[in-house]
C-alpha cells in the first residue's frame, strides 16, 4: 500500500521525464529511518523498465565493491574504484544501447546509502560525474546526506545545485488517516489522527506498528489525553512474529539468507538452510520462498532467481535472532556453498567462537595476497579480522596496522586524526612510527622524524617488506621537498628491498624522476632501454613507461613524452587513481607545452575530477596548478585564481610540492595580467626554499625567467641577474634548447632593462637559434614577442614588425588572450595593423575544449566507445558532442570532420 507524497512523486516523475529526454538526472532521497523512502522509490518506479537496484547493508559495509556487485553482477574483482565506475559507466552504455526510438531511461537505485561499502560508493560517483546526454537517473536513497559514512565525493556529487532532492518528512494527518484505513483501523478521527501525527512525529514505520499492534485498540488509546498512547514495539518484536508464523521450511530459508547477506541465490540459501547439495531449484524451495514473501520478510529479485530482504532493519531482526550455535552452523554451510575465497573465510570467521590462530593466519595471508594485488579495500578486511580471531596481542597489532596502511591506499580514511590517535595507542615498533609517518606527510619534520624511528626500529633483511615501505615513503617525502638525488636513493633501496610490495604503485616512478630531478635525464632515459607498448606491459613496465614518458620533457622531447604518457593514460584504467593522476597530470604538462592547450585542459579536468571522486584532492596539487596556468594563460584569470587559492590552502610549511605548486600558479596568473609586483609576490619566497638545485633543474619547473623579468620590470636589475644567472649556467651545463632560449629571452629582456641594447640584441638573437630546435610554440611566441618589442623600442620598426608577426602566428592558433593583446598593440605602436586571421575551413575555436579533444579522436578513427574508453565519459556523451561539433563545423561525416580538422595549422609548426 502507498498513501501520500504527491509533492515527492511528482519531483521524481519530471526528473524521469528530463533523463527520457537524454538529460542525465541526479536525485538524493533522504529522510530518517522508517520515514517510507524505500516505499516511495518502490512506488514510483513500480512498471518502469531499465531499473538496476542496489542496497547498502551495515553487516556487508567492509565488503569492498559489495554495491557495485548488485548493480553489474559477479565480475572480475576491481582493485580501484575509478576502474570500477569506468566499468559501470560502460555498463550504463549497453543499457542505452538499441533501437533508434527513444527507449526507457536507465534508473539506478542504491537504496540506504549511508550503509554501502566506500568503493562502490566512490565507484558511483566517478561514473556519474561523466554522465553528459545520457538516459540515466541515479537515484541515491541515505538518511542524512551529512552522514560520516558517506564519501565528500559523493556528497559533493548529490548536493549540487542540479540535483532533485527529495527530503521526507513524516505523513500528514490526513495522509495518516488514509493509512490507517488502507490498514484496516477504520474510525481514525482527524483529532486521533492529530494525535497520532503529535507522538509518532507522523513516521509511517512507527504509525504502522501501532495500528498493527493495537489495532482498534488504538482509537481508544488515542482519545484519551490523561495518559500517552502506547510505543510501539520494536521493529524486531514484529519481524519475529511474521518469522514464528511461517512454516518450518520458509523459517530456515528465511534464516539462511539472514546468514548469506542482504542479498543471495534462492539455491543457494535453500542448499545453507537445508545442507544438502546445491543443485536446481525445486518445488518445495519456491513454496517457501512463497510462504516468505507474503509474510513480508523476503523480496524477489531478477537473477537466480535472486532473493532480498525488504529493509536492512527486516535482515537484522531474523540474523541477530539467531542463537550463537545456529548462527555459527549456518555460517560453516554458508563457507561450504560459496565460491570466492573472500567469502568462504568471511564465513568461517563469523562462525568461529573464540580466537583462532590457524583461521587468524589464513586471513593475514589473503589480506596481505589482496594488498600485493593493489587491492587495497578487500585487503583492509581481511586484516581486520585476522586482527579481531588471532589470540597473539602482538598479531592484532600488526594485522591492525596494516588494515590501516590498505585503507590508506584505497583513499578511505575518512578523518586522519582520529586514526593516528588509535594507532597511538599501540605499542611502539616500526610499524607504528612507519604508518603515523605516513599519516604525516603534510607535516616534513614529524613525518621526517617518525620514519627515522620507524627505519631504526626496522630490520631491512629480517623485515624486507617493511623496510621497503619505509624507504618509498622517505622517496615519497624527499620528493616533496624537490631532493631528487634522496628521492632517487630511497625509491632504489625500497626496490632492492622488495621489488614487487613497496605498498606504492609509483615507486619505479619515483627512482626515474629523482634522478632526472638530479640532472641524470638523459643518462636515466639511455639506462632504461626499449619499453613494450603500454597496453602489452606489466605494471612494473607500465611505471618505467609512466617514468620515461615525465623524463622526455628533462632532454627537450616533448613529442615523445605525449606519446609516451598517451599510452600510459589509455592502458592505466585498473591502477590506483594516484597513479592515473599522475599519468594525467603529466600528459596534461607535456600537451601544454607542445601547444596541445585544449587536450592539456581535458587532461587536467580528468586529474581533478578523479582526485575529488576518490576523497584525494591532494593528489592532484599540480594539475591544479597547471590548470591556472592555461587558464591565465587564455585569459580567463577568475578561473585561474580560483584553482591557485585552492593550491595555496595547500601550502605552508617546509612542504615545497604545495608551495612551489601555489607560487607557480599565482606567479603565471599575475605575468598574464601584467602584473610584475604580483609576480614577484607569488616567487620570491622560493629563494627562500633553501638550496634549489632541483627546483631549477631545466626541464622542471619554469620559473626563473618570469621572477628575473619582474625584477627587471620594476628596475631591480641587480636581483634579477642574480636569479638568471645560475639557471642559464645550468641551461647551457644540460645543453637544453628550451631553457636556453627562455634564458636568452629573460636575459635579452634584463640588458634592454639596463640600456645595454647590443647585449641585449645579442641575447635574442641567441634565443631564435635555440628555438630551431624547441618545440614549445608558447615559448617561442614570448620570444619574439619580447625581441619585437625590444627592436620597436630602438627604432627598428620593420624589422620589429617581422617579430611581432612571427609571435601573432604562434599566439592565435592558442587562443593565448592577453600576450595576443600585448602583440597587437605592439604592432599598432609601429604603425602596423594586425595580419586579418587567415580564414580556415575549420575554426576551432568555436568549440569547447571537451568538444575538441573529442572532435580529434573521432577523426583519428576511434569508434565512439574507443572514444569514451580514453576521455572516461559515456558513449551517449561522445554522441552528444559529436551532435554539437558538426554543425558548429559544418560537416556531416566523421569522414568530413577529419578532413576539416586536417586543414587547421599545427600551433606547434
């Protein structure tokens, strides 16, 4: 029965009207226990087609991807959750695939949300944050939105200004009235029923008890106001008399599903509750399931066919009832019919009565299996319960902490400090110090100090793994601090130590940029040899090639490193999403800088999203950063400083990543707006940094040529060759023709600065021979921008003119906004007007960014799904922009497309 919510259908039935329509629709439905939110979401789609349900069950909330398997059914188990929502988002793909006419929308239900695993969770929204013109409505059901136990992602994801969300409260009165005669207590006056609306707060849970309970009993009870009106009893009290009155064979089918989860095959709870062999389903198990269903404590569900319990509260009631031994018998049958090992030793632990060491150890060496794997969330469970059975305190220590070290890893930790207070109260040992360490590395002195106690503690040949972990979180840390030959030494005992369980995904990674960061780049790059195609390699070749893709930019390959880094995006959907930020990350840097802005922006929104959908924003500080950079670089400066406050809030400390990240952002985002005080405001404190070595290694970070123009800007000649002269010392020692030509720019800049117009002349002319050999056209174009305008100055306007122009060509195709303005007023100043931009048939400006980067692939011959694989969108979104981009274009064909798109100049020639 159903009474009430008008209000509440009728937001759900437009929100399924606009998701019909190809509009991805995002609902939240939330409310407290026993409010009927459930029983709306039932009602509403009672008859739609394409409905995929999931629920969250508190018992099975450890169960890593738990959720995620109720919505795409037994799969290959996912070692990260951005592998997971691809593969959801891919699923959702299949279900809207068909007929021409429009179909049904896909509607995605994960009922009592707050209850769900955090992988399926962080699963789900990285799935529908790309949802773009798909038939989708996502409808996630909590009691409170604010809930602990629900990722910031996600919370993020359904709160948004977008999103329908339902709030319920309790029933009116009248609705109250209503039910009680759906309910047979016919007779409830609207005084009764305001009273009944007064005590039970109008909650259909509670007001049903009652009227079961009492009965016409309740109408009297009601009209009297010298005494409150009877509680009801508990939910379990009722759920036990519908369990009593049903037959003994429904009674243990009902009691074995309790024992199998919230969901399970009718075989198999009929083979737990029975014993018997597992086999076909007969006549005597759909007779109890019969039985069951009218008692309403078991649901049907599509599948095996597939059973459920109709509320969390219904399973809890019938499993906590069991008695100790019948509850341990069910879960050895359970351990019996299961098939996953996860599962067999989850029953067998939720059997045992006592500490058991052998059932202890079996659960340590699947956890610690699952960790080597990368399967960080099904790791942490196993070792938790390896930790409650083992009878050895020191055991429970160990399993403990490494439960912690694997939550880390799969990015659910939740509240930092909380933790690291739990794992202070542990004994001290190297494990200890090593995870507080790790749960420090914001903090570089503590962390530094924790993990040199946590390395005396160690005994690398007695406990390699440890050691190793050790030594990549002091790469890890060295790294932060810009100390390439530390971050190099470290990464490369962690490796000797333990090769294949160094507890991190990127420490081959992490060797390589070291010793790039130490001026090795182009020995490292000779060292590391021929390297199998991304999508052929193992993850250990898939690091070296992540590696080898960041360590082109250190020699001046910047084509290499898209290559490389494009392979490595395309082949690295199943690592952890630190190591897809990365690949992002530095695939984005490598395309701004060969003039690929538009690709480097999508790149960049991947990283971001990606780091916000799995609680990591942290991870992906540098991305950010380069995001203000194109931002201002385009000109679009409240973008820009709006991803470099983000940075700054990062920044402090003796952290250099965060700060130098922060700098960086602030300082291009003030050169754009030409503003050299903001310049210098933003870069100065890196002097202060301590020795830079790695900071200014060519290849790395470009920053000193932007503080020395500054200074020069502002008459400070003197500071700024003290800032140039080291990097073009190290420039020329690494023979690297792009910061030689930087170098030579700023240098030309400072002598113009000082009066000194031939050594001046002589520093740019220097820049335009190392710039035969740079593929950044970015640079390029600040070369002669700066040249021309220097030539103007001295009264050379022709050949001024020829400079300015050379930059123009450079500039437009990047839509660089504000150096295009100082270009054009350059050229106005010497009497020139600005060369007409030469019509093209194809104008890619007219598109976004996402719309190029789509437009390009489909016209290097991708499918649509090849296409949505690489961007990790939906295929409905692929055909969307393609349903932009050609009359934006004026094509027809994916055939035309790449003919149009053929015809517009590389920014890079």
């Amino acid at each position: 029965m159903f009474v009430g919510r008008a209000e509440s259908l009728a937001l759900l039935a437009g929100a399924l009207e606009r998701a019909r329509a190809g509009v991805p629709v995002r609902v939240l439905v939330e409310g407290p226990a026993g409010i009927g939110k459930t029983a709306l979401v039932r009602h509403f789609l009672c008859g739609s087609g394409q409905v995929l349900r999931a629920a969250g069950e508190e018992a099975e909330s450890e169960l890593a991807f738990g959720v995620l398997t109720q919505l795409l059914g037994p799969r290959v188990r996912w070692t990260d959750a951005s592998a997971a929502g691809a593969e959801l988002l891919e699923a959702w793909d299949e279900a809207q695939e068909g007929d021409p006419e429009p179909r049904e929308p896909v509607v995605v239900v994960v009922d009592d949300a707050q209850w769900a695993d955090h992988a399926s969770l962080q699963a789900l929204t990285f799935a529908v944050r790309r949802l773009r013109a798909d038939r989708v409505l996502v409808l996630v059901v909590v009691r409170d939105v604010d809930d602990a136990r629900l990722p910031d992602g996600l919370r993020r994801c359904f709160t948004a200004d977008d999103v329908v969300r339902v709030r319920l409260d309790g029933l009116a009165p009248a609705e109250l009235r209503r039910l009680g005669s759906e309910l047979g207590t016919a007779g409830l006056t609207v005084a009764a029923a305001d009273r009944l609306y007064a005590h039970t707060g109008g909650n259909p849970l509670h007001v049903k008890a009652l009227l079961e309970q009492e009965g016409p009993g309740l109408l009297e009870a009601l009209a009297r106001t010298d005494v409150a009106p009877p509680a009801p009893r508990s939910f379990t009290a009722l759920v036990l008399a519908r369990l009593a009155a049903i037959g003994a064979p429904a009674e243990a089918l009902v009691c074995a599903a309790a024992v199998l989860g919230a969901h399970s095959g009718l075989a198999e709870a009929w083979t737990v509750a029975h014993g018997n062999p597992r086999g076909a389903v007969g006549g005597d198990a759909l007779a109890a399931l019969e039985e069951a269903v009218r008692a309403g404590l078991l649901t049907e569900a599509a599948g095996d066919p597939g059973i459920r319990f109709p509320h969390p509260l219904v399973h809890a009631a019938v499993y906590h009832r069991l008695g100790p031994a019948r509850r341990a018998a069910l879960h050895l049958r359970a351990a019996a019919v299961v098939t996953d090992e996860a599962q067999w030793l989850r029953h067998r632990a939720l059997a045992a009565v006592g500490p058991d060491e052998g059932l202890a150890a079996e659960l340590a060496a699947l956890g610690r299996k699952f960790a080597a794997e990368g399967a960080w969330a099904g790791a942490a469970g196993q070792l938790e319960a390896a930790a409650r059975l083992s009878p050895d305190g020191g055991v429970q220590e160990r399993c403990s902490l490494e439960a912690v070290e694997c939550r880390l890893l799969a990015g659910d930790v939740q509240d930092v400090g909380e933790v690291a207070e739990r794992i202070r109260q542990f004994a001290p040992g190297g494990w200890r110090s090593y995870l507080l360490g790790r749960l420090s590395l914001f903090d570089v002195g503590r962390a530094e100090a924790l993990l040199t106690d946590a390395w005396h503690r160690c005994d690398p040949e007695a406990e390699p793994l440890l050691g190793a972990r050790i030594a990549g979180q002091f790469a890890a840390l060295h790294g932060s601090m810009s100390h390439g030959a530390e971050m190099a030494e470290w990464a490369d005992l962690a490796l000797r130590l333990a090769p294949d369980d160094t507890a991190t995904d990127m420490i081959r990674y992490l060797r390589l940029i070291g010793l790039a960061m130490s001026g090795r780049a182009a020995d490292t790059l000779a060292e590391l040899g021929p390297l199998p195609d991304p999508v052929l390699a193992s993850p250990a070749q898939l690091e070296n090639l992540l590696g080898r893709g960041n360590l082109r930019p250190f020699v001046g390959d910047l084509t290499g490193a898209v290559r490389d880094l494009s392979g490595v995006f395309g082949a690295c959907r199943g690592r952890a999403a630190s190591f897809r930020v990365v690949a992002a990350t530095g695939l984005a840097s490598a395309e701004y800088r060969v003039g690929r802005w538009d690709d480097a922006l999508v790149h960049t929104e991947f990283a971001l999203s990606l780091a916000a959908d799995t609680d990591q924003p942290h991870i992906a500080l540098h991305s950010r950063t380069l995001a203000a950079q194109l931002c201002a670089a385009r000109g679009e400066f409240a973008k820009a400083q709006a991803h470099a406050s983000v940075v700054r809030a990062y920044a402090g400390g003796s952290h250099v990543s965060p700060a130098l990240a922060a700098a960086l952002a602030e300082g291009c985002l003030a050169r754009a707006q030409g503003d050299p005080e903001g310049v210098v405001v933003a870069l100065d404190p890196l002097l202060a940094l301590g020795p830079r070595g790695s900071l200014e290694e060519p290849g790395t970070v470009p920053w000193a040529d932007l503080l020395s123009d500054a200074w020069a800007a502002l008459g400070e000649e003197k500071r700024a060759a003290g800032i140039l002269a080291p990097y073009e010392v190290l420039a020329a020692r690494r023979g690297h023709h792009e910061a030689l030509l930087v170098a030579a720019r700023a240098r030309g800049t400072l002598e113009a600065a000082r009066g000194d117009t031939e050594a001046a002349e002589r520093a740019f002319r220097l820049g335009l021979r190392h710039s035969a050999h740079v593929e950044a056209p970015f640079d390029r174009a600040l070369l002669h921008l700066a040249y021309g305008g220097f030539l103007r100055r001295t009264g050379k306007r022709t050949v001024a003119g020829e400079q300015l122009q050379s930059a123009r060509d450079l500039l437009v195709p990047l839509e660089a906004k504000p150096d295009l303005e100082r270009c054009d007023r350059e050229l106005a100043a010497c009497g020139l007007r600005p060369a007409a931009r030469p019509e093209r048939p194809s104008d890619l400006a007219v598109l976004t960014p996402q719309e190029r980067a789509v437009a390009r692939l489909v016209a290097s011959g991708l499918t649509n799904r090849q296409v949505a694989r690489e961007l990790v969108i939906s295929v409905k979104t692929v055909e969307y922009h393609l349903g932009r981009i050609f009359p934006k274009l004026g094509v027809d064909s994916r055939t035309r497309l790449a003919a149009r798109l053929a015809a517009v100049p590389d920014p890079r020639s």
